[in-house]
C-alpha cells in the first residue's frame, strides 16, 4: 500500500516519546541504550534487560490472526494454568528487583486483565522498584475503575491492541470485542491519567487485508489523543504446524531476543523467546531455579551461538519464525535482508 501519511516515527518524535517515558531518569536511557547494543555485538549482560511475565495465557476474543484460535493450543502448551498466582509473580519480581532487571511486562500470549490481580500485580511491581512496567492487553475489560487503578499505580506503559477504525471491520477481526466499548475505554484511560504522563499510552494497529483500506483513517483519528501508534503487518503464527523448516530458504538475519529477554509462563516455565508459545525451547522453571542460573544456562547459550555464527536455521523454530517475519515484511512491500 502506497503511504501518503507516516507513522510516528521521526527522529524527533523518537525523542519526545523516549522523554515521556524515562524522564530525567539516566538509569532508563541506560538501559534502553544496552537494550539495543547488546545485541548487535553479541554480548551478555549480567541479567535479563526485560521480563515478561504473562498474567495470563487464555484470552476472551478470538481473533483471526492469532493462535489463541488454534484448537490444539491447550493441549500443546506445556502450562494448563490459566492465571499467573500472585506469590509465583512476586517471586519473579522480588529476583527482577534484586538483579536490577530493569523491565517487566505482563503479557504475552493471553489478556492480562482477565487475571482478577492484573492491578496489583502492577503495584507490586512499583513498589519494588522495576524501572518500566507495561503491558499489552485488547481493552476490552479495561473498565473505569482499571484505568484509575493503572494510573494510581503509575504503570508505564499500556500497549493497547485495536485493529480497525469502523464497528464493521474491528469486529470481523477481534471476534468477540465491541468496537464501541473498547473506545470508550480507551477515552475513559485518556481522561483519567489527564496531564499525567504515566502510563505511556500506545495503539497498536495489526494491518492486514481486512483492514489495510482503514490504516490511514485510523491513524488520524488517534494520532493527536495518544502518545504513540504502531502499524505493524500481520504474521500467521497458526501456520507454524504446517511448514516442514526444510522447505524454507534461509536468510540472512540474527535475532536479538535471547540477547534480551526471558519469558515466564503462567505456571514459572521459562522460555527463550516471545515466539515460543508452544514452550518448545523452555529452559527450566523460575519456581526451582534462578533467575540468574537460567539467564546463563547452557540450552539458551548454544540458540545464542547458533545466532552469532550465522546458523539459526539450524534450530526449526527459528527457521519458521524467520521466514513468518520476512513474509509478514514482504507483503508489506518492505526489503528485508
Ligand atoms: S524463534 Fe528464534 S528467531 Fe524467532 S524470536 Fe525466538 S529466538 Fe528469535
């Protein structure tokens, strides 16, 4: 699609948005820095730079473009618990703030405000000190009394998922939302957190063919009510299961999330990356091990020298999540290496 418009992606708009998120506070622009760096020159840092600890792994809405859709989904998982338990989430915090571990989000493969303590769970977080605390979640719950308890507790960063700019089209995505009351939530978030700048508030829109004749129209509409929105193209991960990794050519790429991140299922399984939703590369489990011990394990250190030495298509779940992204990127007329 020929753009006529741009998202909010400017040096300068980059700037302002990093501002607004870290302040005058040297630790978080320290951290974003390492983050980025880390990566590109292989290097480990002393602990995770982010933690996504999911509150929940089931979700209210099916859409169409995720595997939540996937019928074999519970019996693949390796977890059957659906909520995150408030003590487990405190043990991985109390670790997180006593290995300076600067980010922890709370969601990953379901919606978070389906866990009845999703809000104290972010005060807690707070109380202890972790440096940005965010999560994403489809705002279908996030009624008034949600949002004066996110902005009371001075959560970071809220990434909220809306995939269309008419009733019509929202719904044949999000299959189960009301379009009408997600945006009242999100109007009823703007007006409750005011002047203040916590939590961050950021749209993200998933184009695809249903909805990529509203990507323009939707952005102007929110461009000036929220402090960000990203545009991101749609990756079938429900097809996963039916690509044999052999068939797909490689390409040059080097992923970063094992340099970055750890992520904790519901039930403490701990994975390498946010693709894994099948817990098909977990390294153990947060509630008998550390956090350290797993961060500078074995498994995860041979996927990170797979990745430095070029041969990530050695690992078959690298392979696929490749090739979904550099499709994803190639219908979306991008150039990737
Ligand atoms: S599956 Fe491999 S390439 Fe994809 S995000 Fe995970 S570690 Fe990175």
């Amino acid at each position: 699609m020929k753009r006529n418009w741009k998202i909010k992606s400017g040096v300068l708009t980059k700037i302002k948005n990093l501002y607004k998120k870290g302040g005058l506070n040297p630790r978080f622009y320290a951290y974003r820095y390492c983050f980025n760096s880390y990566p590109d020159n292989f290097k480990i840092s002393k602990y995770p730079f982010d933690i996504i600890a999911e509150a929940s792994n089931v979700c209210n809405l099916r859409c169409s473009m995720c595997f939540q859709v996937d019928d074999e989904l519970p019996v693949r998982t390796t977890t059957k618990v659906p909520f995150m338990k408030m003590n487990l989430f405190k043990k991985i915090t109390d670790e997180c703030a006593k290995y300076k571990v600067p980010a922890l989000k709370l969601s990953w493969r379901g919606e978070p405000m389906l866990n009845e303590n999703f809000t104290e769970m972010i005060r807690y977080a707070k109380s202890k000190g972790i440096l940005e605390v965010t999560s994403l979640t489809n705002a279908t719950l996030m009624h008034e009394n949600i949002c004066r308890e996110i902005v009371s507790a001075k959560m970071d960063q809220i990434v909220i998922s809306i995939d269309g700019f008419t009733k019509e089209t929202y719904e044949k995505i999000r299959i189960g939302a009301d379009y009408d009351v997600v945006c009242n939530n999100i109007k009823n978030l703007l007006k409750i957190r005011g002047k203040s700048n916590k939590p961050f508030i950021r749209l993200q829109y998933t184009e695809s063919d249903i909805n990529k004749h509203e990507t323009e129209r939707f952005y102007h509409y929110w461009k000036d009510k929220v402090d960000e929105i990203t545009v991101s193209y749609c990756q079938d991960f429900g097809s996963t299961e039916k690509i044999d990794p052999e068939d797909i050519p490689a390409h040059s790429f080097v992923c970063k999330q094992p340099f970055q991140r750890l992520v904790i299922m519901t039930d403490g399984t701990v994975c390498v990356c946010a693709t894994d939703v099948m817990g098909e590369i977990s390294i153990g489990n947060i509630q008998d091990s550390k956090l350290i011990d797993l961060w500078n394990c074995s498994k995860i250190n041979e996927l990170r020298q797979q990745h430095k030495a070029g041969k990530y298509q050695h690992n078959p779940m690298c392979r696929i999540c490749v090739h979904n992204v550099f499709m994803a990127n190639k219908n979306a007329g991008l150039s990737v290496k």
